[in-house]
C-alpha cells in the first residue's frame, strides 16, 4: 500500500516541490492550500487537490482530515511566511504560524493521524547560537534563547506545541531546521536569503545588484533537489531511528558569503557590478543573527542524508 501524505500549504514554494519528490517516490498526496485553485505543477502530480483550506479555520481542516486523512496518513504542515514577510506583519504571521499549527493538530487527533513533519529555519537560532558546524538540538537545549526575531519566537512555539503532541497524545512529530534554498524557480518567498536568486537574476539579466546584506556575512544554504531528499528521509524513517531530542534534525547543504557567490557569478559574468548602498534592515538583521554553517553529523547518521551540492 503506497504511504499517503497530507501537505497543508502545498502551493508554496517547499509544497510544491515536495508534492513531486513525494509522487516520484510513489506516495499518494493530497495537496491543500488556501487558494482557491491549485498551480498545475501540483494538479498534475496529487492524488487529490482541495483548494480555499485556511489553517486559520479550524472548521474547514476538520473537514480536510474526515474527508482525505486517516491514522496512516503524514502531515506536512507547510503553512508559514518567510523571515522578512513575518516582519512586516508579525500578527498575521503569528495566526496563520501559531493558531494554524494548534488548528492542524486538533484536526489529526479527531481521525487518529499521529505523524506530522514541520519545516523550521535557521531564524530560530539567535544571537547567542554557535557560529559554526551548530546542531538543531541546540534549539532544545537552549529553550530560553531569544531567536531576535518574531519570526524564530514563532517557530519556537510551534516545536513546544509538537513536543507537546508528542507527550500528551503519542504523536510522531519530525521537524526539518531549514537553510536557506538554492532553486530555479522565477520566485520562491519573501526571505532574507533570497538575496542569492535575486543576484543571480539580475547578473543573468545585465542589471546591477543592490546588496541587501553585509556581504562578508557566511549563511548555510541547500539547494533546493537535496532538501527534498532530506525531507523525504526524515518523513519515511523509522520512529526508532530518530534519536535526536524532540526528533529536530538540520538539512544542511553549504555556506557561502553575499561576497563569494559574486566572486562566483563574475566567473561567467565579468561585468556584473554590485552596489552596497543603503542594506535592507530586516534581511541584514537576520542575516547576522544566524549561524554561518550548521552541523550535517545527525542527519547523516539518522537519516542517511547528506547533500550532493
């Protein structure tokens, strides 16, 4: 019998994605979004598609899990904004983050669904986090550390609420700490580590670039075909083979500078020019508060997993 996965935000940037690498390894998907109709690139490879599902409304999840969920099914809940979209609008971010999360797992107590895989970031690493090689347990041991942002207080109390899942009613939580994500897509969200697909763009298109950050600032990132091997591994690996502390594991890849990937693209593009003028004071905010590589040890030794790129 194929495994079936239930992806809530699956027209997302990481949804999307995540609904093909989940089809080619032969699951059944159900994809759900709060637009109204889905993006073809999801159609074609779920299973089923439900479209107008807001986490916000607990009435219409109850509704998504009777209908399309079953005590054997995965949850993905992918719906969360970005690091710099949080900013903007902490309250809207803080509902759709917090209230959605305690909405998605009332809906998977009512039909005895246990396991449930959740996307965190490395903006929940805050200033007093290790610089280098850090591992996302540091996350737990650290409970009390202040992330800087509202966007890693938001993340934080999604992990206490899946810890919380997990003591209280036997479930099978999996958390996923993110780098930032190197892709092809024209757009992928409104994060501070954009800035690399928005350099690229523009030297491939003969423009200057602005940079937003502090361009000797090292951040982790992965591109986007090894996080959805890495994701698949923490959602099809054995509960026992999870030994990490409330079952939170880094999907690392590798890090570079605001300033080496220019030296980078000056390779194929000798003209393309950069400005430093006024940065951006969210994304170069961030940017400094988060660690410069994260520990791949966990992941390979629990998971499997280690990045081709």
């Amino acid at each position: 019998m194929s495994p079936k996965a239930l992806i809530v935000g699956a027209a997302g940037a990481v949804g999307k994605r995540l609904c093909q690498a989940l089809s080619r390894a032969g699951a059944e998907v159900v994809a759900a979004d709060r637009m109204q109709f889905i993006p073809s690139t999801v159609r074609y490879v779920a299973s089923k598609c439900v479209g107008s599902i807001d986490v916000r409304d607990a009435s219409a999840l109850r509704q998504l899990f009777k209908e399309h969920a079953d005590e054997k099914t995965t949850v993905w809940n992918l719906a969360s904004p970005l690091s710099v979209e949080t900013a903007l609008k902490p309250e809207i971010a803080e509902e759709v983050t917090i209230v959605g999360m305690t909405n998605v797992l009332e809906a998977m107590k009512q039909v005895g669904c246990r396991r449930i895989c959740f996307t965190d970031s490395i903006g929940s690493f805050g200033g007093t986090s290790p610089r280098d090689e850090v591992a996302a347990r540091w996350l737990v041991d650290n409970p009390t550390q202040d992330p800087g942002s509202d966007y890693g207080r938001q993340k934080r109390a999604c992990r206490e609420l899946l810890d919380a899942w997990r003591q209280e009613h036997g479930g099978d939580p999996r958390v996923a700490v993110l780098p930032g994500v190197l892709h092809s897509e024209p757009v992928w969200g409104n994060g501070t580590t954009e800035y690399a697909l928005d350099a690229l763009q523009a030297a491939s298109r003969g423009q200057p670039f602005a940079c937003p950050i502090d361009p000797d600032v090292s951040l982790p990132m992965v591109y986007v075909d090894d996080l959805m091997r890495g994701l698949l591994a923490l959602q099809f690996a054995d509960e026992h083979e999870l030994t990490e502390p409330q079952r939170l594991y880094n999907i690392p890849g590798l890090s570079f500078s605001a300033a080496q990937l220019f030296d980078e693209i000056r390779h194929f593009k000798p003209d393309f020019e950069v400005t430093y003028g006024p940065r951006d004071p969210n994304m170069d905010k961030f940017a400094k508060l988060w660690p410069n590589s994260l520990s791949a040890h966990e992941p390979l030794r629990d998971l499997d997993y280690e990045p081709d790129v």
